[in-house]
C-alpha cells in the first residue's frame, strides 16, 4: 500500500513536469526548473524525494546519474527524469520517463523508445514467482541486442553478444534493468550475490523494471539523428501469484499515450 502510495504520488509529480515544460525551456537551466517541480509536489504529497532527481535535457541523459541538473531544456529533443517520492513511512518510487520536450517524438526518437519500450515489456513477462532475479535482465537486454542487430551496429550475432564474456550490446545498454525497492531506493542491494543476483523471486517482492538504451554524440556508427539520445523506462512492480503487477502502471508509457497525455496539462 505504501509503495502504491508513492508511485501514485509521484505520477502527479510527473504531470508538475510536463506543466513547467514551457518554462523549463524558457530558464537557461531549464533541467532545474523540472526537478524544483517534481520537488515541490514530493514536499506537499509525500515526505521528500527519495533520492538526488536527474532531470537530464537531450545528450546529459546519456550520462547515468545526472544529477547536476544545470543544462537547458530544448524543443525538439527528450528530456529523461528519473524521480520518486518518498512516503512519511519512507518508502519510495522510482520512476523513469523520457519525454519529447515539444510533446512530440521524433522519427528517429520514436525509433529508439518502442526499442527500449519492447524491452520493458520482455522484462516484465519475466517477472513471475520462482523465476530468477538475473533472468528479468536477460530477457529486456536480449531485445536491446536484437534492436542494435537488426540496425546494423551491433558487430556480431545477439547469441554470441549475450554471452557472460562478451556483451558488446552494453556498450548501447549500460545498465541492468532491474533492482529491489522498498525502503530504499536499491533495496538489499549489499545482499550476497546468491541471494540477489541469482536468487528467486517470490510473491509479495517488489523490484524495478528499467531497460535503457544510450547513443553517445559522438557515436558515429549510428546516423547523426540518432546521436545524443538517451532512453530509459522505469517502473515499480510487485510480483503476484502469476506474475506481476505494475504499481506505476496509470503513468503512460507508450509513445502515443504520452504525446496524449502531455497535451492535457500544457
């Protein structure tokens, strides 16, 4: 119920967001001006933030963990927020969305987010009583390979990418796409890998679900149009007797729902 809370909270802190869009790309900090209002909603609907936002404009989401938040917010490029609010009980969310700043994906950006959008989707059919904690990762990273493949970069088969010595598809991911949350933000995570890594899921666990997908500016394997994007999507689910449940499930996630969504609170 409290996990339920704070992704039900921070789903209004996303709509703050796409609010203060226009004035972010007014701001010559505009990043800031995106996190101040994911702040403001956290303070009045929650107890805080549960972590540091990253509020990172165009190429800075290709920096993990941006958390200086000091760039600008620019039409025509997305902006990757990765925010949660904490509870008075101090559980928290943590959602990932990437959005286009003008309310609209480009061709080349719409391209790269159904890639990682499919890729949520592999990890969540995997999330499931009894499976492996590493086997959510396996799944969602086996369709960023299969993605980078079929658009011609990735410089061997996604069998041969896959394997543990070789994941020449990382250099695209950086990532694992999955955590436990609760209390904290990366729950148990000084757990023994035995017990984490590759331990089992159960009933009543919650963990998170986050492929991404990161072209560096200067990437010239991929065409020019591509470069400087980076995308993840996050969200909180709880795993059920059958599967799972997505607990941030009311905040769109599909490309088409979110330039529908967007246009309700510009």
């Amino acid at each position: 119920d409290e996990l339920q809370a704070a992704c039900d909270a921070s789903e209004l802190g996303f709509q703050e967001i796409v609010k203060a869009m226009p004035a972010a790309v007014a701001h010559h900090r505009g990043e800031r001006v995106l996190e101040a209002a994911f702040f403001t909603k956290a303070r009045t609907e929650g107890n805080d933030v549960g972590y540091t936002t990253i509020a990172a404009g165009g190429a800075h989401a290709c920096v993990l963990h941006w958390i200086r938040n000091d760039g600008t917010v620019n039409n025509g490029e997305l902006v990757l927020v990765d925010a949660g609010v904490e509870m008075d009980s101090f559980y928290t969310a943590d959602i990932t969305r990437t959005l286009p700043v003008n309310g609209k994906f480009s061709p080349a950006q719409r391209a790269l987010y159904m890639l990682v959008y499919e890729a949520q989707l592999a990890g969540f059919a995997a999330v499931k009583p009894g499976a492996t904690f590493r086997s959510i990762n396996i799944a969602a990273q086996k369709v960023l390979a299969q993605g980078l493949f079929d658009m011609g970069v990735l410089p061997c088969s996604v069998e041969e990418s896959m394997q543990p010595d070789m994941g020449l598809h990382r250099r695209w991911t950086l990532h694992g796409v999955s955590h436990m949350l609760g209390m904290d933000v990366h729950d148990c995570q000084h757990a023994r890998q035995e017990a984490y890594l590759d331990g089992v899921l159960a009933e009543g666990m919650v963990l998170t679900v986050e492929p991404g997908l990161y072209i560096q500016p200067d990437d010239e394997l991929f065409p020019a149009e591509y470069r400087g994007i980076g995308i993840r999507i996050e969200d909180d689910v709880v795993v059920t007797k059958d599967g799972c449940r997505n607990l941030s499930e009311s905040l769109p996630r599909h490309p088409d729902e979110i330039e529908a969504w967007m246009v309700k609170f510009k």
